[in-house]
C-alpha cells in the first residue's frame, strides 16, 4: 500500500498548486528519489515543464516532458498527462481529479488541493477512495 500526502493550500489558483507540485519535486530529487508528475492535461504538463525551470531563481532541476523523444526520457524527474513514459518512480504527484489508474505502482503519492469548493470536493472523494483501498493518508495544511 501506498503512503498518501494530501497537501491542502490556502489559495484558490491553479498557480499556487502547480508552484507545491514544482518545490516537492525539488525536494525529492534532492533526496534522490524520481519523480512523476501527473497534470490534468497536456497543456498544463507543458506550462509545468516551464515552470520546473523558472520557480525559484538559481533552480536547476533534471525534468522532461513524458512523450517527447528528446533524450529526457531518463531525468529523474518526468511530466505528463498519461501513463506513457512513466517507468518505476519513486513519487507520483497528482495534479489530476482522479486517482489514475497506475498509481499502484508508486510507493508515495501526494495529493495537492487547493482552497477552491470544487478542487475540494474532489479530494474528498479522493481521500475516501483511497482509505477504501487501505493507503495510508496523512493530510498538511499549508
């Protein structure tokens, strides 16, 4: 079973959320562990993609966009919008409404929120889902 973070952000936006998902994947490159971050869609992938080198001044962090044949599929860090390119990670991010499919394969999962009614409602169901299935949860509020 899975070790499941829900990550509970003040603000309302979308941002602030893709911003949580680019520091945790920081830090847990840091910690040498690998990454998958999995965004609603392509477009959001490819405006995290952006951000994974703009956060933070001075940041370098290995990443690549899930699909592309651009010699990135190894980085420790990888993005996309599907179960392509994902290979073994050590922590799946979830950007997405749903629990996807392949999260099995992850030993860690953290799920981000934001303060918005309907992000909210998401996660609820999320949460029991997961409960439901005997992950462990632990909730942060930010």
């Amino acid at each position: 079973m899975a070790r499941v973070d829900f990550y509970v952000l003040a603000q309302v936006d979308e941002r602030a959320r893709h911003m949580l998902a680019c520091k945790l994947a920081e830090k847990a490159w840091r910690l040498d562990n690998t990454v998958y971050i999995h965004a609603g869609s392509q477009s959001d992938a490819e405006r995290l993609d952006e951000l994974l080198w703009t956060f933070r001044d001075g940041s370098f962090i290995p990443h690549g966009l899930a699909g592309r044949d651009d010699g990135t599929e190894a980085s420790p860090i990888m993005i996309g919008s599907n179960d392509a390119g994902i290979g073994t990670r050590d922590l799946l991010i979830n950007l997405c409404d749903d629990i996807p499919a392949f999260m099995e394969g992850f030993p860690r999962v953290a799920e981000l929120v934001t303060s918005d009614q309907t992000c909210r409602e998401k996660s609820r169901k999320r949460y029991a889902a997961y409960r439901d299935h005997g992950h462990e949860l632990n909730t942060h509020n930010l």
